[in-house]
C-alpha cells in the first residue's frame, strides 16, 4: 500500500497540513511533522496549501508493516524508496486510471520519470472537489478549410494554486447528465503550456483540444466533452480537476535532449515541453530537440505556423503529411527511417529521452521504425528497449 509521509528535509513546520486535514491524521513534535497510516484516507485536502511539497510524498510499504509514528518523528530525510515512485499519491479518480492504463497499455508500458524530472503535483482537485478555471481565450489552430476543428484553449486559474509540468494532463467535467441522467465523466487533457503558464507569470494554461464529430470506426458522433471544450468562450467557467500525471515529464539536467514523436492533438506534451525548452535558449543548457510530428497536410496540423518559425539550433522538425494531393502518404515512421542516423544517435545517447504521444495505431509502426534502424546500425532494438526503460528514457502515451 502507499503510505502518505512528509518529507522533514523541506518541511517548513509551518502547520498547514495538520490544520487541513479534516480527519486529524496529521501531527507534529518538537522536530516533524507525521502521518497517521492507520487514520489518513487521503483525500488531499492537505496537499495544494502545503506550501513547499513536503506533504506530497509517499512510499510503498506492507499494510502490516508501515513506517511506524515513532521513525517518522526521527527522520532527518525521507527513506530511500523501495519501488520506482510511479503512481501517484491519494486515490485517483477511476476515469484517470482507466485512461492511463489505456494511454500505456502499449510496448513502453509505465516508466518512471527522468531522474532529473521536477516533483509533479497530482490530485489537487478532485471531481468532488474540482476548482474553477476561467476561459481567457479560444483560437482555431486548424486551417479555416481544414476538415479538423483542433483548438488551443486558454485556461486562467486566477489565484488558485494549480502547479503543472509539461507531459501531465488536467480533468475536465462537461456540464449536465448522459441519457440516464447521471453527471458526465471527467476527460482528460494534455497541457500544451509549460509550468510557468501560457504566458509567463500568468497562472494559466493551455490545451489543445479537436472536436471529435466521428467515432474510432467513423460513424458520425458529436463528443460530448470536446464538444463542450471547443465551443467554449472567454470568460467562461470550467470545472478543472487534477493534475493528472507523474511519469510523462522531461528531464531538467543540463545536456539532456528530447526525441519527440507525435500525431494531431499528441502534439500538446511535446509543444509544452518545446516552450520550455525555448524559452530556457539563453541559458544554454545544450542538449537538442528533434521532433517527428504527423498530420493529414500542413492545414491540419496544430501549431504549424508557430513552430516553423523555431529556430533551427533549437529544434529540428520533420512534419509527415499523409494526406496531400498528388504526393506519396508519409507517417512519422517513414520520416524516422529517413533520419535513421540522427535517430539512432539519439537512442544510444544516456542523456536523450523519447516521447510518443498520439494515435494508439503509430506505437507499432513507430516501434516497427526503431527495430529497422537499430538493426542496420548493429544494435538490437529489443535489447535496448528493457535498458531503455530502466533508464527512464522511454515515455509513450497513445490513445
Ligand atoms: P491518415 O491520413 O492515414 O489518417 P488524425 O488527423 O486522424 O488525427 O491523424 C493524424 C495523422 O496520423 C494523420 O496523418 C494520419 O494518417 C496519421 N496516422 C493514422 N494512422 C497512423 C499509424 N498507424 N501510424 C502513423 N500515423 C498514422
């Protein structure tokens, strides 16, 4: 079971955490503050005013023999964890787990995040208790003749506390019932900004949202959520839930690189993390981006305008188009095997971490690409994926 501990090492005793828990399963002496694992049923109504993290930790422990009161009042530092820190603390809603297990049911199962990846916040906002998140803006990122309505909505939280990473999603609840009347689902939404907001020092985010008008066999459909999302307008109220996820995040060392892989709205992970990136260029840190990104034709890619415009020492982009008159279809696949240099240097590279975000059906063409180039290169693909991902270098959520 996980057990809710507090870090005493950034754990400021300011008392935040015992004044909010409603149920009294924190406590405190002279040198730190504890948690009850006999009494916390976390709800997290201690984790967003915390204001330094500590609270946000737990380890995995035997039901029988959880870290007693008595060693969590002598600790200096948390104990070493025993299993890879990949679920999340508190119980999540049943619509992020069912999601998530859906969005890594493929090859590169659940990884952990990079070492080197920030503390992520999740289950701030529940569906019971989910936060308020105003409308500030609505742009079609589609061509007006595009056949795809793909939008990046603007997410304002005012002054509520809702710290993001780049590659974690956010719940949102449509309003009013399904046919049986019970309320709608909670959706699940990528940000497509990095932790430091849409606009920088602005406590807001974007999302990029497409209008689903069929179903996975292309039967006409109207999406309920996305729907909701796309019509919405500035100024509107959204019932926001989340954060939502703790492994899909980018590295932060110095000298770490990206390998980005997308198609339509997976594109949402890998411009966020691409902002970041960009907006750190003066710093330089090193370490590039290559990005693989596919769409129908350039009219239907989201954000096509503003990422051609990126520097090339930032960023080296290859759009696949599949669908363009009188020119043969690519994938993103296709676009790896040309780059089949490039590419294997960077899965050889410790320092580079891979992203796979988009259609469930580009994983195995993707994965297809990786075996091909690998073995013309004289490795093994399938000897270093395992490595791959006991290093956290392999990151694929597709849908
Ligand atoms: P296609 O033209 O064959 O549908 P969408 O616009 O539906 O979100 O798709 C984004 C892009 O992903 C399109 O170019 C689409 O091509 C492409 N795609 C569809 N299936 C696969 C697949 N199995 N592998 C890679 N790309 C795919």
């Amino acid at each position: 079971m996980r057990q809710h501990l507090i870090d005493p090492e950034i754990c400021i005793r300011c008392n935040t955490c015992e004044e909010s828990c409603p149920i009294d399963a924190i406590s405190h002496d002279g040198r730190n503050y504890v948690v009850k694992f006999e009494v916390c049923n976390w709800c997290n109504d201690c984790l967003s005013p915390c204001p330094t993290g500590a609270i946000d930790n737990y380890r995995i422990v035997a039901t029988n023999t959880p870290y007693t009161l008595e060693e969590q009042y002598s600790w200096n530092d948390l104990p070493a964890p025993t299993e890879p820190q990949t679920a999340s603390p508190g119980v999540l809603p049943e619509e992020v787990a069912r999601i998530t297990e859906i969005a890594q049911a493929g090859q590169g199962g659940i990884a952990s995040p990079p070492w080197s990846a920030a503390h992520p916040y999740v289950n701030l906002f529940t569906p019971q208790k989910p936060t308020l998140a105003t409308v500030s803006g609505n742009f079609r990122l589609t061509a007006e003749n595009a056949t795809s309505d793909i939008r990046h909505i603007v997410l304002d939280f005012g002054g509520v506390a809702f710290p993001v990473l780049e590659g974690q999603s956010i719940g949102i609840i449509p309003p009013g019932t399904d046919s049986e009347g019970r309320p709608h689902t909670m959706r699940l939404y990528s940000m497509a900004s990095p932790r430091n907001g849409e606009r920088p020092g602005y406590n807001n985010l974007a999302l990029t949202v497409k209008r689903v008008t069929e179903d996975h066999q292309g039967r006409p459909t109207s999406g309920i959520c996305s729907n909701y999302v796309c019509d919405l307008a500035k100024g509107d109220k959204v019932e926001v839930c989340g954060p939502y996820g703790t492994n899909f995040l980018m590295p932060n060392h110095p000298g770490s690189s990206l390998l980005m892989i997308c198609t339509g709205t997976g594109s949402a992970p890998m411009r966020a993390m691409t902002e970041r990136r960009r907006r750190r260029m003066s710093l330089k840190e090193g370490g590039g981006l290559m990005l693989f990104f596919g769409a129908r034709m350039a009219a239907e890619l989201p954000y096509f305008g503003p990422l051609s415009k990126l520097p090339r020492e930032l960023i080296d982009i290859n759009f696949a188009f599949s669908r363009v008159p009188n020119q043969p279809k690519q994938y993103v696949q296709d676009k790896i095997r040309e780059r089949h240099e490039d590419v294997v240097r960077l899965i050889r590279d410790e320092n580079c971490y891979i992203y796979i975000c988009g259609l469930k059906g580009m994983e195995a063409g993707v994965l297809e690409a990786f075996r091909d180039i690998c073995r013309r290169h004289g490795s093994d693909w399938d000897e270093l994926l395992p490595q791959l991902q006991r290093q956290s270098r392999f990151h694929v959520e597709t849908y």
